[in-house]
C-alpha cells in the first residue's frame, strides 16, 4: 500500500495525464487522466491502439505506444515504477510546441538557401585540393550547413509527421529497404572509426511501408548511437520477424542514456532551455522516431542493457494492400532538397573528412 500511494503521490505532481497499471488493470490516475475518458479498474488492452503485441513483453526501459480514448488516438510513454506500469499521455497541447518550431524552420529555409547557394559559388574558387588548411575550413563550412539543413529539417518535419496520420505507403521487400538504408550509411560510419554489424532476414516480406519516415527513424537511430560511442566502437542494428510484427534495433557499446533524460526522452523538446550533455539534443529525432513507428503501426523501446550501451527498437506490423492491382511508385518531392540524406541525418556525429566536398 505504501508504494502504491507513493506511486499515486507521483502521478499527482504530472501535469499531463495519467494513470497506474497493475496486473493489466488501471488501478489509480491523476486528476488530469479523468478528463481523458479513462476509468479505473479499466482492462488496459482494449485501450491500445498499438503495442497489443510489444506491452505485454514490456520488461524494462521507456515504451511509447498510442492509446485510442474515445474517438482520439494519443501517444503515451510507458515506465516501471515500485511494480506498477506508469502511463503518461501526449496533450494535444504538447503539439503547438512542435507548430511554432515548424513555423520558425520555415522562416529559416531562405536564408539557410541562400548561404548554401553561396557557398557552392564559392567553392571552385577556392582552390582547396593544394591548401590543406583551407581545405579544412571548406570542410567545417560544409559541415556546418549541413548540420542546419539537419536541425531545420526536423523542426519543420516533426510538427509534419505528427500531423500526417495516413502515411504514404508503398509495399516494398522490407528486408532489402532496411539493408539498402544501413548500407548507405556505413561507409560514412566508417570515417568515424566506427563499425556497424548489419543484420536482415534472407527472405523476401513484402509489406507496406513509408520509405521516407522509415529512412528517417533509421537515420536518427543511427546517429543516437554514434553519439555515445567512441571510437573503435562496435555498432549492432538488426530486422526480426516476429509474428506479424517486425522489430527494428540499433543498439551500441556507449555509456547509455542518463536516468533524468530517459523520463522524458519522448519529448524533451517540451524541457525548458539548460545546461546539459549536448549529445541528447533538442529531442526531435526521437519524434521522428515514435512518427514513424506509430505510422507502420508499432512502437518504440529504449533500454539500457546491462551489457553495454543504450538500445532502441522500433516495432511496425507487416501490413500489406487487400488488393491485387499494381500502382505506380509515388512521386515524392524530396525533403533534403536532393542532398545527401546520410550526409544530412549524421552531420553532427561525422568527422570532417565526410564533408571535404561541396555542399
């Protein structure tokens, strides 16, 4: 009883809603969770949009899945505390966060435009192939932009994602999408002295998919993982099929995620400005991250193993088109402007060699 009113003195002290699970059943809520159609003694499965599958394995870790309440489907983070399954749930107000940044990225593009337009002028000036120190700084300018082109990116496309509940979807052989996406990325991961170990199934499973979010979870995963790890390290990402879900992983021999970020590590980007690790960024690669999961269906699991580092899964359920007809690939504009993406979604993990080209 004692952890159990502690547990409820916690759930007290969020603003956001909600509410302990104890042997499936909501067992108490904060005051915020009544508003939200939530009934105690409540069976939990009825009310999972996604995670049928992933919650009931949950163990250990920060979970994010989405919950259907009433006629809205919010996403929820999930943690152990005191034997009890603790419930936060998004606010439709958390997204007017992620607007007004899109808003700010969009104000942003031109000038970034402009100095990348720039900059390509200026680069066959320079003559850099017979001045290694010039060529450095051509190499930081490059990098540079590259990473704003990054931060730009995920301001205006988070809010985007978030929004965008039909995903446009294309079936695809997943398990040649997922390898061809890694592969791409390797040898950029390489000039960091850094190896990756790349795991697919050899058979061919055709679902549908979003390339685009798909490429850009896979990215972000990536570049988590290179942040904490040093060089020399050792980089596992994997595809598993398991039933009708696919479990998509990234996991690396780093000191893994703090304590204090891991409570909040599906919206820091709702924290208030200071003076912290940069590696963990403002947040919105994990947004993301959870977009695309919740996209394919699925959700997404951040440990940290006993045994090294910090791992992250991304689960997505194999569904495929009810009909038998053919259709066209579909025509997307490309959100990197024909950049890169690699380039782009590592920019702040990659040495200055990556970036001795013009941008």
């Amino acid at each position: 009883m004692d952890d159990l009113n502690t547990t409820i003195g916690m759930l007290d002290l969020l603003v956001s809603p909600a509410f302990a699970v104890k042997d499936g059943k909501i067992c108490r809520m904060n005051s915020a969770a009544k508003s939200c159609l939530i009934s105690e003694e409540a069976e939990i499965t009825p009310l999972l949009a996604t995670g049928k599958e992933e919650y009931p394995a949950f163990q250990d870790g920060c979970l994010y899945l989405t919950l259907r309440l009433g006629d809205s489907v919010l996403g929820a983070s999930v943690t152990k505390v005191d034997g009890y399954d603790i419930f936060v749930i998004e606010q439709d107000e958390d997204k007017s966060e992620l607007q007004a940044m899109a808003l700010a990225a969009q104000e942003l593009r031109g000038p970034l435009s402009n100095v990348m337009t720039i900059a390509n002028r200026l680069y066959p000036v320079t003559g850099t192939d017979s001045d290694p120190d010039l060529q450095e700084q051509v190499a930081r300018i490059n990098r540079g932009l590259y990473q704003m082109l990054r931060i730009i990116g995920n301001m205006s496309d988070a809010y985007r994602y978030c929004q965008d509940s039909a995903a446009r979807k294309e079936t695809q052989n997943i398990c040649s999408l997922v390898s061809e996406l890694f592969q791409a990325c390797e040898p950029l991961i390489r000039q960091a002295q850094i190896t990756v170990d790349i795991s697919v199934p050899t058979e061919q499973i055709f679902c549908l998919v979003d390339t685009e979010k798909l490429e850009r979870a896979i990215n972000n995963m990536l570049s988590n993982a290179i942040k904490f790890a040093s060089k020399g390290a050792h980089i596992c990402a994997s595809l598993v099929k398991k039933g009708h879900m696919l479990y998509l992983t990234v996991q690396d021999n780093g000191t893994g995620i703090a304590q204090d970020i891991r409570k909040n590590v599906y919206s820091r980007y709702l924290r208030p400005p200071g003076i912290e690790d940069g590696r963990y960024g403002i947040g919105l690669g994990m947004v993301l991250i959870r977009a695309a999961a919740f996209a394919h269906g699925g959700t997404v699991l951040i440990e940290n193993p006993k045994d090294r580092g910090a791992k992250i899964t991304m689960t997505m359920a194999i569904a495929q088109k009810n009909d038998s007809s053919v259709r066209s690939p579909l025509y997307r504009i490309d959100y990197a402007g024909e950049k890169n993406h690699p380039l782009i979604e590592l920019s702040e993990t990659l040495p200055l060699s990556a970036y001795q080209k013009e941008p």
